[in-house]
C-alpha cells in the first residue's frame, strides 16, 4: 500500500496555525502565518511543496527543543513526518520518518495524560477496555495515532510483529469513526478501507468491508480525489475489477482539482491517477 498515506499534507497547517502562530514563526502575524499555511495546500506546484517540506521538519523539530511536552507540536510534527514519508524513496529514510510520526503521536497521547497514554504498549484486553473511555474531545489525538500507527505498519510490513498490531490498529480507527465519521473529510473511512484491504480475502483481508469504507469516505466528501485513487488502488486491483478501477481513475483525472483546502492533494491525485491507468492493461 504505498500511496495509502498521502495525506493532503495537512500537517503545514496544522503546524502555521497552531494557537500563538505568531509567536512560533517570527516575524509573522498570525494572519500571515494563515495565509502561509492556505497558500500550500491550495498550491498547483507539487514539486515546489515536496522541496519545502524538510526545512518544515527542522523547524517543527527546533520548536519541539523548547516546548517538548506541547501537544499542538507533537501532533504537527507527527503528521508532517508521516506525510512526508509517502514522498521519499528510501526505505531506511521511510522507516525513520515512520518511526518519527509515531514516536510524536504516543508523546502527544501523553501531553494530556488521558487515556491513550501508553495505549500501543498494553495487552489488547486492556487495550480494547481504555478505548470504551475515550471520548469526542480525543478524536484529533486518537486519529493522528491510529494514522501513524498504520504509517509505522506499512514502513514494518516485512516485519510480522509489526503487522500483528494492525489489530489494535483497526480497533483505534473505528473508535474514531463512531465518534465523528467525518474527520478530516472521511479519513477515518479511508483508512479503514485501506486496513481493510491491505490482504486478500484469503489471507483473512476483508475487501468488501473495505469497499464499504471507501464508498463512506466518498459520500462524506466526493472533492477529496485521493480517496478515489486509494479506493482503486487497493481494492479494484486487489480483487481484480478492472472496469472499477478505471471507472475510478477516470473521474479523478476528470475532476476539477481546485478546490479550497484541498489542490494540492487533489493534484498528487491526479498524477497517481495516471500512473495506474497508464498500468492498467498490464496488471488486469
């Protein structure tokens, strides 16, 4: 699943308009630092972000030294280096901005000290019990965790005790998706499809379940592009429906991907698009 995690490269946002933005990028008023921050995601150049996004990385990193315990921090660092782990090639360079992502997010589950602090580490009895205390106001932390968590599997997915926390994993994400459905434009549905699908049938995957995710998180928000591209990608190829996963790529090369908040995406969209139509005789 390596186009799973492109995630809209949100986490710049996240990042330019965390409460006091004035104060973390000087020189700038927060209106400036707003405007920064809409400029990229609404941004038609993808090379030009996928440049920029390592200075994001020293910086986020340079305002954890004097803030370590900011929660607001921890989950913009945990998702710019998760988004940007989808951009790079190398697989050590994947692994440690994984490793990066997740290590962020079980630190910002702790800022709070609620009950996902040290979630990943127990029993999945226990596991399954703290997740029945978790509430609507822990959907942003839970999400970016259960988000970096799957980012970590898929950078481990030759390693099997990597993939036997893909349980816990699932379990997290669909505790998001009863208490907002709708975050982050579906995500939580994109993501369940995309655990759903990550094996056959088979080999215990339920693609169909997938599907069901998929066609949620476009109901919930048919400008997103990319989960039409996921959708394709993971479960038309998995389950060899040739004429769905061209019918999908089709209307994501024929959307307009302007759309406030979301071009850029859109457009990474677009060009993965391509690509797998441009496969597609070879691989059906």
């Amino acid at each position: 699943m390596e186009y799973f995690r492109v995630r809209l490269l949100a986490a710049l946002l996240a990042l330019l308009t965390l409460g006091g933005c004035s104060s973390l990028v000087s020189g700038l008023t927060s209106q400036m630092a707003n405007d920064l921050a809409d400029s990229i995601l609404n941004s038609e150049d993808i090379d030009t972000v996928r440049e920029g996004i390592p200075a994001y990385l020293l910086l986020i990193d340079s305002f954890l030294r004097s803030s370590p315990d900011s929660e607001e921090l921890l989950l913009a660092a945990s998702n710019l280096n998760g988004s940007f782990a989808v951009l790079v090639d190398d697989e050590a360079r994947i692994k440690l901005l994984a490793d990066k992502s997740i290590r962020y997010a079980e630190q910002a589950a702790c800022a709070g000290r609620g009950r996902l602090c040290g979630l990943r580490a127990q029993d999945f009895k226990r596991f399954e019990q703290e997740l029945e205390g978790i509430e609507a106001g822990d959907v942003g932390v839970a999400y970016a965790l259960a988000v970096a968590w799957v980012g970590w599997i898929q950078a481990n997915s030759a390693d099997w005790a990597a993939i036997a926390e893909l349980g816990k994993a699932k379990l997290l994400m669909q505790q998001v998706i009863e208490l907002d459905e709708t975050y982050e434009n579906g995500g939580p549905h994109l993501y369940m499809g995309g655990m759903e699908t990550i094996l056959p049938a088979s080999l215990g995957g339920r693609p169909e379940k997938g599907r069901e995710h998929f066609e949620r998180a476009i109901e919930i928000n048919d400008d997103y592009l990319m989960t039409k591209v996921i959708f394709a990608e993971q479960y038309a190829r998995l389950v060899f429906d040739q004429a769905l996963h061209d019918q999908l790529l089709r209307q994501v090369l024929d959307a307009d991907p302007v759309v406030e908040g979301m071009t850029l995406t859109n457009r990474i969209a677009q060009e993965r698009a391509a690509q797998l139509l441009e496969t597609s005789s070879e691989y059906f």
